[in-house]
C-alpha cells in the first residue's frame, strides 16, 4: 500500500472481576480521511472495547 496510513488503537481497561484487559485495533486509513472520521473512528473503538470487557462471554 502506498500512501497509506494506519490507526492502532489501544484501549487499556479493567473487567469488573478486576483484571486488567487491553484491546487492540488496528485501521487502515485512506490517504483523505480527516481528522474528525479518525476521532469519529476512536471513539468507536474505545466504546466496542468497554462493552466487550463489561460483558460475559
């Protein structure tokens, strides 16, 4: 890929049991997107990452 830009998030949270859980995520941009889709982008991140460390599985 050129020109080409990627997002790794890493979201680091706590279980309600405690234990500590850390979320990774990894975007690959297109070369226009814009800061508010990249804002946009993590806030989704972060809050997929709560719900899944929040709920049994």
């Amino acid at each position: 890929m050129t020109n080409g830009r990627a997002l790794l998030a890493r979201t680091k949270l706590t279980a309600p049991d405690g234990t500590p859980q850390v979320h990774l995520k990894l975007v690959f941009l297109n070369p226009t997107t814009e800061q508010h889709e990249i804002d946009a982008l993590l806030t989704d991140i972060t809050t997929t990452a709560q719900q899944r460390t929040t709920t049994k599985h």
